[in-house]
C-alpha cells in the first residue's frame, strides 16, 4: 500500500490525502483480521494518509456492511479537518502507550476528543503475562486513559483489544468515533 500510495501520488503530481477503511468485522478471516488490522493502521505513518475504523458497525456475516452513511461520515470527517482545516475530531481512539504500574497496565491514546468512552455491555479487552494467555480483563476508564488488569494475573505484561475476526468495539471517545483494534505485543 505505501508503494502504491506513492505511484499513485507520482503520477497524479502531487501529495494528495489517502484515506481508507479498516477492515469490519467479518467471521471468515481464520482469526488474522486483527493483524491485518494492524497492518492497516501502520499505514498512517505515511504522510497525509487517513484511516476510518468500522469496527462498530461491522456485520460478522457480510464482508462489505450495509452501513455506507456512517463510514461516509468519518469520510467526510477526516477530509473536514485534513484537508479544509475544520476543528473537528477525525478519528477515534488510537493506541499510543502503555506502562505497567501496580499490577495494572495504563493505556494511552491519540485522538481521544473530549475523553474516552467504554461500552460496559461489551468486554473487548484481555490481559497477559509473559506466558501469553489472554483472559478476560477488568478495564476502568480514567477519561484520558485505561487502567486494565485482572486478579488472575499477578504481573500483567500485554493488553489487547478487540483481537478476533468478529470483534465489536467496545472503545470510543466522547464524539462517538470507535478506537481501532490493537495489541501491546506486537508494538
């Protein structure tokens, strides 16, 4: 894709905005959507390049969701203030940093607008050790960070977060933009 984007740049004449759609849920991916997601992502390091997460309005059983108005709208979104200077967040939650600190792992983010936003009802995140094995993780929103951990794991080491072909988002801030998937191991 950065290949891409420049051909496309070089031949246009010019450094134009790219912006694209994460992946959406979908439940034939054979559990690697999370790091094509991932791969996704790292595409933001190239310069002027923008990214819609859809996590939130994915359908599990159809590979291209019906909902266009929304992903239209985060579309719009990212042009409005990329391209026609408009203050208006673009983007959701984007995983920045993590610390371990008294058996808890602190998340920190980019783009978390007026502050984070957990939805109770869903449980996306899970918490290791060094061994690897994920479990369930307790989450408690600090508005401008996470503090995850578990009384099963005594010294915490990765978090993770909406790592499955059919994760639903359980993250936003405060404008309603879903945070893309991540994992604190494969930083």
């Amino acid at each position: 894709m950065p290949k891409m984007i420049m051909d496309l740049r070089n031949r246009w004449g010019y450094e134009f905005s790219f912006y694209f759609a994460q992946i959406a849920p979908y439940f034939n991916y054979n559990e690697m959507s999370p790091y094509f997601r991932n791969a996704q992502k790292s595409l933001l390091k190239v310069s002027k390049t923008g990214m819609v997460v859809t996590n939130d309005i994915g359908e599990n059983y159809d590979i291209h969701p019906s909902n266009k108005h929304d992903v239209g709208e985060r579309f719009a979104r990212l042009a409005l203030n990329n391209d026609y200077d408009k203050d208006i967040i673009s983007s959701g939650p984007l995983f920045k940093s993590s610390k371990i600190h008294n058996n808890k792992i602190i998340l920190r983010f980019d783009h978390i607008g007026s502050g984070l936003v957990l939805n109770e009802s869903i449980q996306e995140f899970e918490i290791a050790g060094k061994n690897n094995i994920y479990i369930k993780a307790r989450v408690i929103n600090k508005n401008n960070r996470l503090e995850v951990f578990s009384d099963e794991i005594e010294n915490p080491f990765f978090v993770r977060y909406a790592w499955s072909d059919t994760s639903s988002a359980s993250l936003f801030n405060s404008e309603g933009l879903p945070a893309s998937s991540f994992s604190t191991q494969s930083q």
